[in-house]
C-alpha cells in the first residue's frame, strides 16, 4: 500500500473547508487505500441492527493496555447471505456474534462530508471465544477461588435509612448529572453526597477508582465518620470504555471495601457488565437506577416511621383514656381508700392496671422499623433549618426597621419642606392681600371714576381720556376698557 506523505515543510493552503476535503479525497483516490481489500480478527462486543442493516461494534486490547474500537458495517443486501452461512456454526440470531472473536473481511470506505472512514465487511468468520470474555471469565474464577465474589444479593432495606454517601466519578459525566437529578427524597431527608473525583476512562480508570476508595476511607477513620454506601457511577459509552473496569486490583478493592462499607455500582446501561458488578455489595445497571433506589429505600423507610407513629399514638391514647375512666368511675372508692389510709395501695392498683395495657404494645416491633440515628439527624436537620429560618427572618426584620426608618426620616423631612413652602406662601399671599387692599383704600380715598375699580367695576378711556358719558362715544370710536388687574381694546359697533 502506497503512504501518503508530505512533499515539503510548507503548508497546504485551502480557502474552504470544502476544498481542504475534496482534496483530500482525490489524494486517497489516488492510492489504493479504498479499494484494496482487508482481513483482521477482532472481538464483537456489541450488535445494533438499523433500517436492515447491521452495525457491530469491535475491540481489541494491546499488549500496552490501549484499547481501539471501530464499527464494522454490514450492508443489508449481504447480511441475509452471511447469516445463513454462519448458522452453521450455530450462529441463530444477531445477538450470538457478541462476545465472541470473529475474522472480518471488506473494504474502507470514506464519507468526505464528515471526513470519516467506516469498514464495510461482506465476509465474517468464527475465531473461537472472545478475548475480553475470556480475560473477564479469568478474574472472575480467580475471584471466586479468593472467596471474593458477591454471591448473594442485597437489599438496600438491609441498610439503615441512608443519610451519607460518597460518589466515585467525574463531576462533568452525565451519569452524575442523572444521579442526582434521580434522587428524589424530601429535602429534610435528603443524603448528604460527597463527590471523589475520578477519571472513568481511559487505561487510568481503576487505578484512580482504587485511589478514590483510598481517600474515602482515610476521610472516614480521620473524621470518624462512616458513609452509609459508597456509589460507583458511570453513564453509557463505548464498550471499550467500559472495559477498564475489568481489573483484578480494582475487584480486590471493591471486595475488600464491603466488609467496612457497602459499595454499589451503577455502570454503564442495562446489557453492560464489568467485573466490578462481580464483587459489588449491590450492582445496578445505571446511575439512574442507583439514585431511584436510594429514594425508595427512604421513602419506605419515613413511611415506616409514620406509619408506626400513628400506631403508638393511637395505643398510647386508649391506654390514656381506659386509665381515665377507671380513675373517673372509681374516684368515690379512691377517696374512701384515701381517707382510710389506703391511697399507696389505690395507686399502685392503677399503676399496675396502666402496665398491663402498656405491655400489649409491641415495642420490639416498633423499633425494628425505626432508627434512633436516623430520627436524630432529622431533627438536628430540622433545627438547622429552623435556625436559617430564624436567621432570615431577624435580618429580614432588621433589614425592614432600616427601611421604614430611612423612609420615615424622608418623609418627615418632606413634611418640613412642604411646611416651610406653605409659610412662604401665607406670607406672600398676606403681602399680596395687603397691597391689594392698600391699592382699593387708596382709589376709595382718590374717589371720581376711579372708585368703580376698587369695587371690581371698570373705567373707560378715548384717546387717553375717561369716559363719563354715552355721548362721547361714536359708531367705530377706538376705546379701552380698564379693570383694576388689567386692559382691554374694543370697537364701539
């Protein structure tokens, strides 16, 4: 096969995205990197059938620890054909072909549009078992002779009400996202979630869960503390992904780790298994199943308690009421008993008619439903809440005196502003009053014509003389009528 190499240290240069990959293309055309034929051995790990045709998915481990993955691609018109040869290798269905090794034969094709190549195959061929099966079968046995594997299967109602947990994952994983969102408890009875950060891909991934385990566990024995489950989460990927978590050491870990805390695992989607859901306390297919579990084992759990509550309520009040009536309908002989010196005897009767009720109440019963643990951390939850509640509202109260204060101070200084105003303008009006009146008393004083302005009358001019008579005043004469606040012109009709 002929390599493409560069010719030069320059670069290529390209105006479009489009041009870069028609190049490209025409380069590849140019070998015979498409049409050459090829035949490799790999383990199927997955099978997905789409619009007829068939989608497998493959995986092959180095001797590195690198795993490479690629998607062969059966077209439709050829599945029919290969099927009916490989039934004879007992090949009934699609799903028969994972886990196992099978020889692929075909052709590369490239899809310039998303600058991708694919493997068609049109032969496939049986090579025996899968490696990654085989590899996966081996721990498992080597487990099972350490005594190390889970071989019964729990119940989260083993447990008491959950309250702490910590999460091995990494905090940008959807997984992650999908536990907590799925963690659906009232917020009194939440569980507190510790986040230990941890690489879940890549040849890294057990190392860093094993890591993870280390820092919990020093975290609980320096704060003697105790997490009620430790969660291992990882949403869906590709099945080579998942394939790290096939480790021995991170097995041993796992195991090891149960006996101190109960570990559960959510990795990954329904089909997929590790060998890190060998040795778990409780596997769960998804992180979403690991969080509506978590819920359930709370709900039922306050539920319970409610529920014994109201029983012990209800007990506890027909012993109240039965005392009280046979105190009531006995008091005449207490008070005889009492006054012949036999009160102690009286009261020790009651005493011990209390009891014999009191003890047909199942308290063992009782407290095999409830945890005094759990009640305690409620409660200290509900005060700590309380006290926030109190917090807020002393600062909001305070917060709001400010504000009535600050607002008051400006509403009285308004008031003041408004009062000074108002003088102001009484002393003007007052000025205003008494020149008025000054004014009128002067025009009384004057008397004539003038005297009708300090009535509110008016006095007629022509030609800057006044007018005492109809007489002086012709048809189209010019005149002007005077009033004490001002003049107006007129034509006389």
């Amino acid at each position: 096969m002929e390599n493409l190499r560069f010719q030069s240290n320059e670069s290529l240069n390209f105006e479009t995205l489009r041009d870069f990959v028609e190049y490209i293309h025409s380069r590849l055309k140019e070998t015979n990197i498409l049409s050459q034929r090829y035949r490799f051995v790999a383990d199927v790990v997955k099978v997905k059938p789409y619009n007829g045709t068939l989608y497998i998915t493959v995986s092959q481990e180095g001797e590195d620890g690198k795993k490479f993955e690629l998607t062969v691609v059966v077209w439709k018109h050829l599945l029919k054909g290969i099927m009916s040869y490989l039934y004879a290798f007992g090949v009934k269905s699609i799903n028969d072909l994972e886990h196992k090794k099978w020889e692929f034969q075909g052709r590369l094709s490239f899809y310039p549009d998303r600058f991708q190549f694919s493997f068609w195959a049109d032969s496939i061929a049986p090579q025996g078992e899968s490696d990654i099966l085989r590899r996966r079968q081996k721990i498992r046995e080597e487990l099972r002779k350490q005594g190390l594997l889970m071989e019964v299967t729990h119940e989260l109602s083993e447990l008491e009400p959950i309250k702490l947990i910590a999460v091995i994952t990494s905090k940008t994983a959807q997984g992650y996202f999908d536990f907590l969102s799925n963690l659906l408890v009232p917020e009194t009875y939440r569980p507190v979630i510790h986040l230990y950060e941890s690489s879940m891909q890549g040849v890294s991934t057990a190392q860093e869960v094993i890591a993870a385990m280390n820092r919990i566990e020093l975290f609980c024995r320096t704060n003697n503390v105790r997490y009620d489950v430790i969660a291992i989460i990882r949403g869906g990927g590709g099945p080579s992904d998942l394939m790290f978590f096939d480790d021995y050491e991170l097995a041993v870990r796992i195991a090891y780790m149960n006996k101190y805390i109960p570990v559960l695992t959510g990795i990954g989607h329904e089909k997929d298994e590790t060998v890190a859901d060998y040795v778990a306390w409780r596997r769960f297919p998804t992180p979403t199943a690991v969080a509506k579990e978590i819920s359930n084992q709370l709900k039922t759990y306050i539920d319970n308690m409610e529920r014994s509550y109201n029983e012990l309520s209800q007990k506890l009040g027909a012993i109240v009421d039965i005392t009280e009536s046979k105190l009531q309908s006995g008091t005449f002989g207490f008070l005889s008993d009492s006054f012949k010196n036999n009160l102690v005897r009286s009261v020790r009767d009651i005493k011990e008619y209390a009891k014999y009720f009191v003890s047909k109440i199942n308290i063992s019963d009782l407290e095999k439903r409830l945890s005094v643990e759990f009640a305690t951390n409620v409660s200290r939850n509900l005060d700590s809440r309380l006290s926030e509640f109190g917090q807020f509202v002393d600062n909001s109260f305070s917060t709001i005196s400010k504000q009535l204060t600050v607002n008051l101070e400006r509403k009285i200084n308004e008031v003041k502003t408004f009062e000074n105003i108002s003088t102001l303008m009484d002393k003007s009006y007052i000025a205003f009053y008494n020149k008025t009146e000054g004014v009128r008393a002067e025009l009384e004083t004057m008397g004539g014509p003038l005297r009708a302005l300090s009535v509110g009358g008016a006095l007629v001019t022509k030609d800057g003389e006044i007018v005492s008579s109809v007489k002086q005043i012709k048809s189209k004469d010019i005149v002007k009528v005077n009033f004490v606040d001002g003049q107006v012109t007129s034509r006389v009709i």
